[in-house]
C-alpha cells in the first residue's frame, strides 16, 4: 500500500538545436511538462507528457496537461493506493474523460515508482516484459532546406547514429515537396531509409497523387498523408498504388487501433505513449495492430528523456518493431534534463536497465529551464 505524499508539476521548455520546421509549426524549443509524485514511504516518480506545436499538433497544450494534472488527476490519486498502477488508472479513467497526454505523464511516474519500489525495469512490469535492450532510431530531416537536410543526414551517417531519416512535409505544393524528397533519396541512395510525414496537411487527391509520387522517387514510408479522422479515405489511400501508409494522427488509443485495423486503412501503426493514454495502453495498440499484421512503429511526440525511456521501455516489449523507432527528442534539444543521457550508437538507441525508467532527473537543468514555479500539492 502506497499513498500520494506530494504532486509536483513544472512546464519545462528547452530550446532546440536549430528550427524544426514541421507542416503545422515551426519550433524553436520544446515544453515538457515533467511530472514528479512522491508516496508515503518516501519514493519518487517521474512522468512527462509533451507535445507539439502548443494547440497545433493536437488538442492538448502543455498548458492544459499541466492543469489537467493539478485540478483533475491528483484528486483522485489522494483516494488511491498508489502502488496498484492498474487500478489507480481505472479510477483516473472513470473521472477524466479524454486528456491522453496528461493520463500518460501520471501513469508513467506511476510505473517509475512502481519498478523501483519492485527494484525492476517499467519494461518488466508491461506485457511480457522487454525482447530486445536496443532499437534502432530514426532522425527528422526539417531544417527547412534541402541541401542542409542532406549535409544533416551525411553527418548523422558518418557519425553512425542514425540511417533512417523522417522529413517533413506538406507545406508546399506537392511537386516542390516531392522534388525535396527525391533530392535526398538520391543524395543518400541505399544508405539509408528515407520517410515522409505529412501530419494531415493533404487532400485525399494530393495525397493519391504524392505517394505514387513518392514511391517514383524511392521513399519509403508515407506518414498521416491526410486527416487523421477520415478513416474511409485512409483505406482508399492504403490500397492503392504508392507507399505504404502510416497511421498517426489517427491513433488515439486501442479503441481507433481497432477500427483502423478493422477498415485496412494503415499498413504501419505509429506507437505513441502520450497520444494512446499511456503505456499500458499503447501495449494494447501494439497488439491489435500485431494481430492484424500490421507493421509497428515506435513514435515520438519529441518528448526529452524522461518520455522517451518511457516509450523505449514500452517498446522494448513489442514482439516485432519492423521499422524501427525515432526515439531522438532529447538529441533535438540543446540541454540534457537527465543526469545521465540515453545511450545513442551505432544506429540505436539502448534501453535504460536501472529500477523504474532507469533515469533521474538533474534539478540544476530543471531550476535553470522551468517556465515558472511549479505547483507543490501536499497531499
Ligand atoms: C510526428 O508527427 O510524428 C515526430 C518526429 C518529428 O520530427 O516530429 C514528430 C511528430
Ligand atoms: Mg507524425
């Protein structure tokens, strides 16, 4: 038995290494929301739940995981027993309706108290526990420019740290777009995987056009061409002719999982901690898009490192992850929040081994980097 002694939420926001220039915002920093709960016995977890963009990306803002978090969600953890994960999140589920990054941030300092007070990884207290200790990690080609995209992507070769790139597009017209992917392609030729992500920007018949464009240009992969809500045009799109869809945008959760699945509207299915509600739930995504033979990626929302580990350790536990992650959001950002880094090589990313996420945060870089003082519920 385990009870809240204290809630602590900050809004922390780091700046980026350069602009990221994505279909709906231009970023030049990142706002985490970093949530920290300590239990009566005095153990401490840490969640994040971050997004894009403030509202622009999605429906919730830092600002609003934030309040979410103080007004609604911590109530309800001061009449549970913490130490239960499982129905802790039932009880958080059955008063706060929606509010997916939020749940997420909770239930992943949750899981970190949990695996330290058990002395296990959060991995091995989801599924079946972790099948691989590493994944390979993707980059996000977006400075806006094709030749810096391709000077980026011949450095993050030869450095050996990534050789799948994801760029973004979707803000200019099709053919100019096209144009920026196949430059890189060839500029890169079989040395690496080349990806596009169009976060909802095109029309059924632009996005029927570019992706058998894209395919005539050697791209491989086509992210959330069109809006995430209109699955019958997700099925049209995903049977014919041209690069294999992915599902993003669209997932929100087992329950749009299962009606994707159900409609073959995506051959690929982003995972993403915060937009599936959590982690346990994003295990559930996971397996009904496994039984449906749908390929199983593992996305970011650009989280720093406390997200992050969260998403390796849930996907660590994925039987199959056939293309791959792009768990890099802390490599986007000029400062490290962790104590110690996530380890990156030879193409991948490791999985922390340590209790709970494994990681710790360092309270110089949170004092330095916190938008204001935090709020402190003593419980
Ligand atoms: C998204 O839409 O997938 C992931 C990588 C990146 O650069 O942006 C994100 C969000
Ligand atoms: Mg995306």
């Amino acid at each position: 038995m385990a009870l809240l002694s204290q809630a602590d939420t900050l809004i922390v926001d780091v700046p980026t290494i350069r602009p990221h220039v994505l279909a709906m915002a231009t970023m030049h920093s990142q706002a985490m929301v970093i949530v920290r709960l300590t239990d009566s016995d005095g153990v401490e977890g840490i969640g994040e739940g971050t997004t894009i963009g403030g509202l622009s990306y999605g429906e919730e803002s830092p600002e609003s995981i934030k309040s979410a978090i103080d007004t609604y969600i911590v109530p309800v953890l001061k009449t549970c027993d913490i130490a239960r994960v499982g129905a802790t999140m039932v009880k958080v589920a059955k008063c706060v309706r929606g509010n997916h990054f939020a749940k997420c941030a909770v239930e992943t300092a949750l899981l970190d108290m949990a695996g330290k007070r058990l002395g296990v990884p959060v991995s091995d207290l989801i599924g079946g526990g972790r099948v691989r200790d590493e994944m390979p990690v993707a980059w996000t080609l977006a400075s806006g420019d094709t030749a810096r995209d391709i000077a980026e992507g011949e450095e993050m070769l030869s450095l050996r740290r990534h050789r799948i790139f994801k760029l973004k597009i979707g803000k200019r017209d099709v053919r100019d777009d096209v144009a920026h992917v196949g430059a890189i392609c060839k500029a890169l030729g079989d040395r690496a995987s080349v990806r596009v992500d169009v976060n909802q920007n095109w029309s059924e018949a632009q996005a029927k056009r570019g992706m058998a464009m894209l395919q005539d240009v050697g791209c491989d992969l086509v992210e959330q061409p069109i809006a995430g809500d209109d699955i019958a045009a997700m099925a049209r799109l995903a049977t014919t002719r041209g690069v294999p869809l992915m599902a993003d945008e669209a997932l929100h959760g087992p329950r749009t999982a299962l009606r994707i699945a159900s409609a073959a509207a995506a051959g690929v299915f982003a995972l993403k901690i915060a937009q599936s509600g959590g982690l346990f739930a994003t295990a559930e995504v996971a397996a009904i898009g496994t039984a449906a033979g749908i390929g199983l990626y593992g996305g970011t929302m650009l989280e720093g490192g406390v997200g992050t580990a969260a998403s390796a350790h849930v996907f660590a536990t994925v039987p199959e992850l056939a293309w791959g992650t792009e768990l890099f959001g802390p490599l986007l950002q000029t400062e490290e929040i962790l104590t110690a880094p996530l380890g990156y090589g030879d193409f991948a990313v490791k999985v922390p081994t340590g209790p709970g996420l494994g990681i710790a945060l360092d309270p110089d870089k949170i004092a330095f980097f916190r938008r204001d003082r935090s709020t402190t519920v003593a419980a």
